[in-house]
C-alpha cells in the first residue's frame, strides 16, 4: 500500500503534466490560427498581381509599398478613412455617455414601465439589425437626414447603446449604495456623484464596451451602404468593394487596404488588451 501511493502520485502528476502540455498545445494552434490571416494580408499586400495570381500565399519574391502608394494616388482611400474616423470619433463618446447614464438610471431608480423600457433597449441586442435595414432608410429619408455627415453617426449611436446600457446596469448593481448615500450626505449632488464618484468606478466595464463599439463603428458595412451615397462621405468598408471590378480583381491592392483599414483596430486593442481582460474579469467576478 505504501509503495502504490507514491507510484499513484507520480501517474497523477505525469497525468496532469500531459493534460497541461495538450492545452497549450491547443492554444498555440488557436493562437496561430487567429494570427496568421493578419501576417498574410499584411506580406501579400507586399506582393504583384502577376505573382499573387499564381500562389496567393508564397512569399513576395520582391517585396515592395507600391500597393500603398497606389491606393492613395489612384483611389480615396484617405477620404474612406478620415470619414469612418470621423463617424467613429463622434459615435463612440456619445454612445457611452448615453449607455452610461441610462444604464445608471435603469439600475438604481425603479419606477412605472422600469421593465417595459428596460426590455425595450434589450431588442436593440435581440433584434437584428438587417432586419432593420429597410424601416430605417425609409425612416430616414422621410425625415430628410440621408447623405449627411452625421447620418452614420445617428444609427451608430442608436444601435450601440443598447449594449453598452446592458453592460452598466448589471455593473451599478455591484456597487453599493451607500457610497452615494454618504456623498449625498457629503453635499455632493446628483451629476457630480454619478460622474465623479460611479464613473471612475465603472471605468473597466466602460473600456470594455468602448473597445467593442469602436470595432463596431470601424467595421460597419451595412448602414454605410444603404444610408449614404455620396463619394465625398463613403466609409472604408465600403470603399474595399471598389476594388473588385467586372472583370478582375486588384487582390494585392485589396490587401494593402484592408490592412490599413484594420491597422488603428489592432493598435488600439494591442494598446488597451489589460483593460479589456480587466474589464471582461471584473465584470465575471461581481457580475
């Protein structure tokens, strides 16, 4: 018996060794998997058209930024950019400072029709948004606010605060209430106790969704297409489809585009990666 005990010990051991061995493997191969589509595009933009055509994933034989060079002198891919920051720039602060607010007022004021308004920021999550498409163009057209600078913005803001909302009020439940009460009893009133004393407090779970809706309004394709015509306000998304013609395909040229196009995206979650695991932890622990 004592003999088998140690013998036991060193199986358990060796059992977990290998578990552990088994996982890490699986998560190189995951993490390889989800990296690679990124180095591709970033060495086939590098490539020719002649020599992509004939093994899209070999190594450029002469690596070279005429792709990029090309992109900006023979199409407006700085407009497409300057216009998708732009619509990103002005959706994203409206967005958590609405979904901040309504979140905070559903979670700690309970009154008539709490549950009815509360559900019905929730179908902005259930409901999806091609559903939409066409109630909302004709919505807007009828409302005369089609091919403006701020159209794309009014959609974001409306179909992103739904998330962001539901993040916050479940996270306002963690808090306690008396920390409002005893600044209340401090002297400290309603707008400086919610934005100096519950927002630094809900800084993870707002990092969060910011860095969700900033991939949201960056990448978004449909609303761009259907709600905005004009060349001088057409978004990255959908300048990417510019590059495909009749006939053939610039595929190198695609390639620089869209790298430049989900280049900010990577910077930014390379930048705030600890804040959004913080975040998405602080939210599973008190949550």
């Amino acid at each position: 018996m004592g003999a088998s005990a140690p013998g036991a010990r060193k199986r358990g051991s060796l059992r977990r060794t290998i578990g552990r061995v088994i996982v890490n493997f699986l998560m190189i191969v995951f993490s390889v998997s989800c990296l690679y589509p990124v180095v591709w595009l970033f060495y086939a933009s590098l490539n020719n058209k002649r020599d992509f055509t004939v093994n899209p994933v070999a190594l450029p034989k002469a690596p070279n930024l005429d792709n990029y060079f090309a992109i900006f002198s023979q199409s407006d891919m700085g407009v497409w950019m300057l216009n998708t920051l732009r619509n990103t720039a002005v959706s994203l602060p409206l967005i958590l400072l609405f979904g901040f607010v309504i979140g905070y007022l559903l979670s700690r004021f309970h009154f008539r029709g709490h549950t009815a308004l509360y559900g019905y920021f929730l179908l902005g999550i259930v409901i999806p948004i091609h559903a939409l498409m066409i109630p909302l163009y004709v919505q807007f057209k009828k409302c005369h606010i089609l091919n403006r600078w701020f159209t794309l913005p009014v959609a974001y803001v409306a179909f992103g605060m739904p998330i962001v909302i539901f993040l916050v009020e479940s996270y306002v439940h963690s808090i306690p209430v008396e920390m409002e009460e005893a600044a209340t009893l401090d002297g400290s009133g309603f707008s400086r106790t919610l934005f100096s004393i519950i927002l630094p407090i809900c800084r993870p779970v707002l990092v969060t969704a910011g860095i969700i809706q900033f991939f949201t309004c960056w990448n978004e394709f449909s609303f761009a297409l259907i709600l905005v015509s004009k060349d001088t306000l057409v978004t990255l998304p959908v300048g990417m489809t510019l590059f495909k013609g009749q006939y053939s395909t610039d595929y190198p040229g695609m390639m620089a585009a869209m790298f430049l196009s989900i280049l900010p995206a990577i910077i930014l979650y390379l930048a705030f990666s600890k804040q959004i695991i913080k975040g998405m932890v602080t939210g599973a622990v008190k949550g």
